[in-house]
C-alpha cells in the first residue's frame, strides 16, 4: 500500500458531499466531451458515425450499472472516494437503473458507447464531480470488458438451458423406442439396425460435450478484469476481489495488461457456438433426409412445415433448412473473432469494439435455433411401420449372421465375412433378400454351411439382430435404457451446475443492491457488513 492512502489514514478529496461550480465546456472553449481537456473540437459527425457502438452497447446497460455501483462501493471501502460521495453516486446510478427499468433510458448516439452515456446521465442527474469521482481507478478499457463479460456468462447459462431443453425433447421422445427398430446407417447406406431411442440418444450424447463446452466457456468468461483500469492497473489502493465478489465474478483475471488486450473469451465462446451450431445442423440434417419421400422415416409436423407458392403439394422442412443453414453465419461470426484478433498489438485496440456485433449475432441465431429445433423435435412423428419394413429389405443384418457363423461355427470371422458377401452378392443375382429364409438356406449350403430356415428366420430379424447388441454403448434396448438413464442424470449433473452459477449471480446482485439501499438509506459501509 503507497504510504498515507491506507483506508483510515485518507481523506480522499476535499469538498466531498458538496455540489461544486464546475466551469461548463463553452466556458472554457473546449470540446464537450468526458476527455475534452485535451481536445479543442468534438468529433466529426462521419467520425462518430463510423465509431460509435451504441446499438451494440444497448445489450449491457444493466451490467454497466451494476459495474459502477460495485467499482463505486469498492472506490469507497478502500477510502478512495468518501462515503458521502458514494451515497450521491449510488444515487445518480439508482435513478438510471430505475429509468432504464422503466424503459426511459436509451443510449445517445452522439454519447459513442455505453459507459459515457451512464457517466453522462449520472453527471445531469448527481452532478459532475460525483460522476467525475466514479470514474477513479477504471478505465472504459475495463469497464467494456467488464460488461461484456457480465452480459456474455448470462447469454451463456442461457443458451446451456435452451440446449438442455432440446436434450430433454430428444430423450423425452427417444424413451418407449427401445426396440423400435431402424436402419442405421455408414456413408448414408444402411449398415446395421439400431432403435429410434439409439439414434436420437446419440444426438443427446453429442450435446452433452457442447454443455462442457459453454460451461468451460463460462468459466474462462467469469473472471473480473474490473480495476486492470486502461492496461497498467493503478497507484489506488484499490480492492479488485471486492468489485469481482460484487459484481457476481467468481474470481480476478489477475493480469491486467493481459485482459485489456484480450478478446479470447469471445473467440472461446464463438468456438463452443460453431462446434453446438455444427452438432444440430447435423440432427437437422437428419431431419430434412429421413423426411423425404425416399426415406419415409419421419413426419415433421405441420406446424414446423412450410408449403410451396406453386406446387400445391408441398411440404417443406424449412425449420431444420435454417437450422442447417443458419450454421454458415456462425461459423463466420467465429471468422470474424479470429481475423479481428489476429496480429494485434497487446493493450487496449478500438478494433476490439467490433467484438460485439459478431458475439451478439451469434449468440441469437443460436438461442433461437435451439427454441426452434426442440419445439419440432417434440411435435416429429415416427414412421415405425416404415422403418421396420425398410431394414429388413436391404441386408442390415448380414453382419449378425457372419458374427452368427463366429459364434457357432468356430470359423475365422473373414471367412464368415466371406462366405455372407457371397450369399448377398448370389441374392442380389436372384432379386431376393435376407427375408428370403428358403433362398439363403440354399444359398449357405452352397458355400457350406447348413443353417435351417428357422435358425436363418431368427438370426436374420431385424428386431431379433437388435435385441442381441450387448457391448457397452450398443444398441441394444438394455444398453440403451442404460444410457438413456446416464444421459438423464448428466443433464441434471450439467443442469445444477448451471443453476448454481445463475444463483451466485443473483446472489451477487443481492448484495451489491441490498449495500446500495443502506448507503441510500444514510447506513454506512461498516454497517453492511464490508
Ligand atoms: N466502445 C469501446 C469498446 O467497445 C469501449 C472502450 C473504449 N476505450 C477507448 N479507449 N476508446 O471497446
């Protein structure tokens, strides 16, 4: 601590609680902004209108309060500023959160961002000194970072539960269809069968590496960079774990040269948007090709359809197109991050500005294709009859009858392997297939293995073939009412976390708004427990 600004030994700055004469811009021929006293003119209108980010801004004006009010209390527990002028400061910020609550508080163009217009509002409403002493020890290059981060880890729980949601549909749906059996697929040829609950639980199983990875994404966000100030930190004896533990962090990013200048956590969660973005459009997918005519698997429902202007008998599967479609902008939102980074300079860049479009961007698209991909997951219907009648078509459960020949034979599975591509190439000659029990018993024969048209009958089911997968995460109905139950507790695993973390959130916002109402009410910080 710098001797002579410990808490007690300080009197801050003088004339504290008073309202002072400030001589006004016009009066000292300067420019009219917060950094006037160094300009002699304001900013261009071309310039402003190129810098400006107040739509962008518009998301953390909450967050930008909230900041303040913790920087402000953590300012006066630190005897930076007094406590008589923390009250008129948490005033000032008191009043533009109500304005703001009540919709009466928008951002000024001519104000650039969102920090100089809750600086400015707080100057017409306390004054200029109270806002002028806010502003001790942080920079806008903290402050920006601040909020954004404050704004991200919220997006972030939310989109975990839109993505919970969507996981809970599938499983939902995938629960009764144990034994229901389908063709599974390899390079979009059927291969083997598998159950409906086997396919649409591997799309649970993939997302639950996306919930890491936006929990992971929410760990490296949540870290205050609050009080790094414009790169080199501060003479003031400041108290950074107080602001972070106000402002709902779970901790410091302690470097403060190192946050100013970095914008990984963005590209982070645009990396975990683009790898979730990815998994759907893969479900969506799916969607769109097991609806056609040709496969006849599913029915999307009406309601997540749409028609054709000129073929009247058209049903489209728009939502999943978008889905799928809507996966490209993501992608790039994640291009963009990571051209926008690239070479910088360390230290604070204005190009940093343009993180938010592209975070902002992509994290809508995201949260309304999660919305809309589980409202059609919870209303699709399965073709079962269809699906049971196409796997027994196409040899999908040749291989069970090589593993078949393995078991009870005791024949090398090459062999085996040999002796059935045989027999399918020899049915496909005849127009016939494994359905055929007489033509494959004299087929087998052929190639020397006996087998009776009700051993073959049974080997070769389809639903018989699924009942025998018994390797762990198989297809089998055992196997998956297991996993079904794995993924279920996982959800509820990734679902506590999450709550968890929304409620220290809440519980930050708590503290920090229940010390704002003691300060308001005449209470002093000492008596609210800091
Ligand atoms: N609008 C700016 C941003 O988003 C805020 C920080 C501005 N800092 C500065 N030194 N001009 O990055």
């Amino acid at each position: 601590m710098i001797p002579g600004w410990g808490r007690n030994a300080l009197t801050p700055i003088r004339h504290c609680g008073k309202k002072l004469h400030m001589p006004t811009d016009k009066e000292q021929g300067k420019s009219s902004k917060l950094w006037g006293g160094r300009f002699s003119a304001d900013l261009a209108d071309i310039a402003l209108d190129y810098s400006e980010s107040t739509q962008a801004d518009s998301e953390m004006i909450a967050e930008d309060v909230w900041g303040s009010q913790g920087h402000a209390i953590m300012l006066a527990r630190c005897g930076i500023i007094a406590e008589e002028d923390l009250r008129e400061i948490l005033r000032g910020l008191r009043r533009t959160e109500d304005e703001f609550a009540a919709g009466r508080f928008s951002l000024k163009r001519e104000l650039e961002d969102v920090h100089m217009n809750v600086e400015a509002y707080l100057r017409e409403d306390a004054g200029p000194e109270f806002a002028g002493k806010l502003h001790t020890a942080r920079s806008r290059n903290d402050q920006v970072v601040t909020d954004a981060k404050m704004h991200l880890r919220t997006r972030v729980l939310d989109l975990q539960e839109a993505l919970a949601q969507l996981q809970a549909a599938l499983l939902e749906r995938a629960r009764g269809h144990e034994s229901t059996v389908m063709p599974g697929y390899t390079h979009t040829q059927h291969a083997q069968p598998i159950s409906v609950a086997f396919w649409l639980s591997s799309y649970v199983s993939m997302y639950t590496r996306d919930q890491r990875r936006l929990a992971n994404a929410f760990e490296i966000v949540n870290q205050s960079p609050l009080g790094a100030a414009a790169l080199a930190g501060t003479s003031f004896p400041t108290d950074r774990e107080l602001s972070a533990e106000l402002l709902g962090f779970d901790g410091c990013h302690v470097h403060a040269l190192d946050i100013i200048g970095s914008r990984d956590w963005v590209i982070e969660t645009l990396a975990a948007l683009a790898m979730l973005m990815c998994n759907l459009s893969r479900l969506a997918e799916e969607f769109v090709l097991f609806s056609t005519y040709e496969y006849r698997m599913i029915e999307i429902d009406d309601a997540y359809s749409s028609g054709s202007s000129i073929m009247p008998q058209k049903k489209n599967p728009c939502i999943a197109e978008l889905s799928r479609g809507n996966t490209g902008a993501v992608y790039g939102r994640l291009m963009e991050m990571l051209t926008l980074m690239k070479a910088l300079p360390g230290g604070y860049n204005r190009d940093f500005q343009q993180d938010k479009p592209p975070l902002w961007h992509a994290l809508n698209l995201v949260e309304r294709t999660l919305v809309a991909l589980t409202a059609m997951v919870r209303t699709v219907t399965f073709k079962t009859e269809h699906m049971r009648e196409v796997v027994g078509k196409n040899f999908a459960t040749a291989t069970e009858l090589a593993n078949y020949l393995v078991s009870e034979r005791g024949l090398p599975f090459r062999t085996c392997h040999e002796i059935v591509g045989g027999l399918v190439a020899g049915l496909i000659a005849q127009g016939k297939t494994l359905d055929d029990h007489d033509a494959v018993r004299e087929l087998l024969a052929q190639h020397g293995q006996e087998m009776s048209v009700e051993e073959i009958a049974s080997v070769c089911d389809p639903q018989a073939c699924l009942g025998r997968q018994q390797s762990l995460g198989s297809t089998g109905p055992e196997s998956v009412t297991r996993m079904l139950g794995q993924l279920a507790e996982q959800l509820e695993a990734d679902g506590a976390v999450a709550a968890g973390r929304r409620e220290r959130i809440a519980a930050a916002h708590e503290k920090a708004s229940a010390i704002v109402d003691a300060v308001l009410a005449g209470r002093g910080l000492a008596d609210c427990g800091l």
